[in-house]
C-alpha cells in the first residue's frame, strides 16, 4: 500500500479526527487486531459474535498508525490524545469507502469477475494472461466480499498495471455494492447455477444479482459471458449500452472453442479461430468447464491486447487454483482429484465427468453437502445422484452429511449397486470407511460446500501414505 495521510483518511471516510497529527501517514490497513503492524490504520469492524472496537487499547499501545472508531462506540474505548483516532458513523462503510477514494489514486483498467461457479479459476486464469504483459493485483483466497474487496484493493502499488477483482455474492445488492466500489472496466460473467438460490429464490433472481456487475458501465465498458449458458444465452435477444462479448462451444459467438478434444485428467485440447487464423489451446486443469473459463481470458487478454502466443503459453502452463480440480497423487499409488473448496450441482457434475474420465482400478465419489440451496436441497442433491448414472462409471460412492442422503437415494435408485454405495453423517465417518476400502490404484474424487471442510478427507488419504 502507498501511504495515506491520516487527513486523506478523514476526508474520504467523512470522518472527523479527535485526536492525532492530520499529516501522519498511514502503511497499511488492517482488520485483525492481532496482526497489525506497525504504522497501519486498524478497522474494528463489529460482527454477530465480536466487536473489534474491544481492542483498540491493544493496537495503539503495540504501534499502530491510528484508528477508525465507530461515533456509538467512543464513550466506550480508552485512548491516548497523542495517537490518531478517526470517528467514523460505521467503519465498515468508512473502509469500503476510503478502498474506493485509494482506487482512485490508479488510474488503472479494473477486470471483475463473477458467476455461480468457476469465478476463482477464471480469475486466475485471467490473472496468468494478463500477467505475461503487465503487472497485475488479483484477489487473494476468498477476498472477494465487501471486506475481502476492499482489503483487495489496499495492496495495489504504484507498480500496478491492472486488477482483476473476482467478486461474490449472497444476496441481491452485494454485487452492486462492489461495482460500485471498483467500477470495472471489462466484466466477466461465467454462468449462472444454483449457488446462494437459498437466499435468492430462483436463477432469475440469480442472473439479476450477477448482471449488477454492469450496473455502472459506461459506453466503452465490455461485459464478456457464456453463451452457452441458458440464462446468459437470453442477453443476445436485448439491447444495451454496452458491448457483450459471447465465448461458448455450441452457438455463433466471437470466440467459439472447436475441435475439443478430452485428455481426461491431463486435461483438453480445443481449437479458436481468429479472423483467418486458428490457434490452437492446451489446457492441463481438466473438465469442460475449465474450457469456457479459458475462453473468457482468452477474450480478456485479446481485449488487453496479449499476443496469442503468450495467451496459449500461460493457458497451457496453468495449473489451476487451490482445491478446485486439484489432481494428487500419494505414494500408495492413489489418486486424489482435490475439489473440496466448495459445490453446486453444475460443479459436482463436473468434477464426476473428471472423475470418470480418469485412469484408475477403481473410482470412488467422495461428495458432501451442498448447501445455501433452500427449497432445492433435496431436488438438487437427489439429480446429482440420478446424473451419477448417466453415462458415468464410478466403482463406489460415500455420501458425507445430512443432504447427500439424497445423492444416494438418486444414485440408488437410477441404478447404482447399493452394496457400494455409502452414507456418512461427517468427515470423521468418510475416512473410517476410506480405511477400509482404500486400495492401490484407486482414484478419488473429494467434493462438498466450503462449509463441509472436506479437505480434511484429502489430508488423511495424503497422510496415510
């Protein structure tokens, strides 16, 4: 991060300075009280179970630049009239503002990335284009809320040529809120599933909070989606102030995949025409989703100007993102396809189609719960199970939490042998059954919501080794 003086701080946050030196300069910006350094700017923010206001006392004694302090909590904090002290109305509104007035110091193009599934493997792939021609800020892990943005946006230095801002969403709004904050340039939209339909109620409603990503776009902005998306697909048929650029496999679009060819877990192989040319992609993540991933940052790197070469150079060399497709292999010959970040129905079905397509003795579908899905929880577990049978080959299946009961029940009853069909209520109940059946050869698929901690499963068939 540059350095920020403190009266900066109070400007774009409407704050108001009670104590401290207004030309103090402020290194860094951070929310938990027990990792800040000396010289940064500490945000309490106040949650259901905690209120970092509690510790202000701590972070000014042990060196922090200043504070923000929410007006209704001052009475209640010990300070030093010698340190900076900013009252704020809400801090949390005061840090995504004063993200948006640091952005504004950039004079940068911003790439937001959102979609039910695959935004964080788009990202990065659009991270490892881009970055053969510029320096580029990305998105950290999960950092892609209305706290993780902002704290995005902190990191960005003056050598900074562009950012690509991956952004997530529960509810109606929160989109919105981000865009407003970045207002990006280009956006990406890679489709429109199931995820969060607990809070929002139907894909319509869904495809309405992903499309706030456009909410302030300008005439020269660019919106790049899924064609071959049922929802997305509807966009072709409305106008807009905007340009929409169409990538797919199945329809007339600007950048179609052809030729695909399934390499199975060493991934796929397609071809793109460009004008009078065809190129030809290599991709080693496997999966057909990861095919639609790299067209949109095929279509973002030609419309940052990235030669084809060194576009088809960093596809080919990208070697996904943490626990999503992750293929493993242990010492006892086992193979581990590491999908446990999170899960959708779209997604599960992708990783099954992976799973399939690998080389092994035996295939086992280790699936957990997926969850924020509401009134579609038990349609959605119950058709992933149905989907099991459809053309796929797996040896076993472990169903793990109270919902993928019902992946069981549609496997079992579209088929599945039920002597090898398993039902666990946790982790712990997965791995007493992978003890047992384990074997030289196997191959693994680990996959469930974020919520389920599934990777727990896939650290005890590493340990074992």
């Amino acid at each position: 991060m540059i350095a920020l003086a403190i009266r900066e701080i109070v400007l774009a946050t409407n704050g108001e300075l009670i104590f401290g030196d207004p030309e103090t300069f402020i290194q860094g910006i951070a929310i938990d009280s027990r990792k800040v350094k000396k010289g940064e700017l500490f945000v309490p923010l106040i949650g259901e179970h905690f209120d970092g206001h509690s510790f202000i006392g701590d972070v000014l004694r042990h060196g922090a630049g200043g504070v923000l302090c929410a007006r209704s909590k001052y009475e209640s904090v010990a300070m030093d009239e010698n340190q900076c002290v900013v009252l704020v109305d809400d801090t949390l509104k005061a840090m995504q503002s004063l993200a948006k007035y640091y952005l504004s110091k950039f004079e940068i193009p911003v790439i937001g990335v959102t979609g039910s599934t695959g935004k964080t493997s788009t990202k990065d792939m659009i991270y490892a284009v881009l970055s053969q021609r510029y320096k580029v800020l990305r998105n950290q892990g999960n950092f892609n809320n209305h706290i993780g943005l902002p704290l995005t946006i902190f990191d960005l230095e003056n050598h900074h040529e562009l950012a690509v801002l991956e952004m997530g969403m529960s509810g109606l709004g929160e989109i919105s809120l981000l865009a407003e904050l970045v207002r990006p340039t280009i956006a990406a939209i890679t489709n429109i599933g199931l995820s969060h339909i607990e809070h929002l109620g139907s894909q319509e409603n869904i495809m309405k909070a992903k499309m706030e990503i456009t909410n302030y776009f300008h005439k020269g902005s660019r919106l790049i989606v899924n064609g071959d998306d049922v929802h997305l697909g509807t966009l072709q048929h409305k106008e807009f102030h905007f340009e929409i650029i169409y990538i797919g496999v199945h329809g007339r679009y600007n950048y179609i995949a052809e030729n695909i060819q399934d390499l199975g877990e060493y991934g796929s192989q397609f071809d793109l025409s460009i004008g009078s040319h065809k190129y030809t992609f290599k991709l080693k993540v496997p999966g057909k989703h990861n095919i639609y991933n790299a067209l949109i940052a095929i279509a973002i790197g030609i419309e940052m100007n990235v030669d084809i070469p060194l576009i088809q150079g960093a596809l080919e060399e990208f070697g996904g993102s943490k626990m999503r497709l992750n293929i493993l292999s242990t010492s006892e010959g086992i193979k581990i396809i590491n999908d446990a970040y999170n899960a959708s129905p779209d997604s599960m079905m992708s990783a099954i189609s992976v799973l399939d397509k690998m080389i092994a003795n035996r295939k086992i579908a280790c699936l957990g719960d997926m969850l924020e899905m509401g009134e579609y929880t038990e349609r959605g577990h119950y058709q992933v199970g149905a989907e099991i049978m459809n053309g796929h080959k797996l040896d076993m299946l472990i169903a793990v939490g109270n919902s993928a009961r019902y992946i069981a029940a549609g496997a079992k009853e579209h088929g599945f042998d039920q002597k090898y069909i398993f039902i666990c209520k946790d982790n712990h109940g997965a791995i007493e059954i992978l003890k047992e059946i384990l074997k030289c050869g196997d191959a693994v698929l680990v996959k469930g919501s974020r919520g389920m901690k599934m990777e727990e499963i896939v650290e005890y068939i590493q340990e074992r080794s």
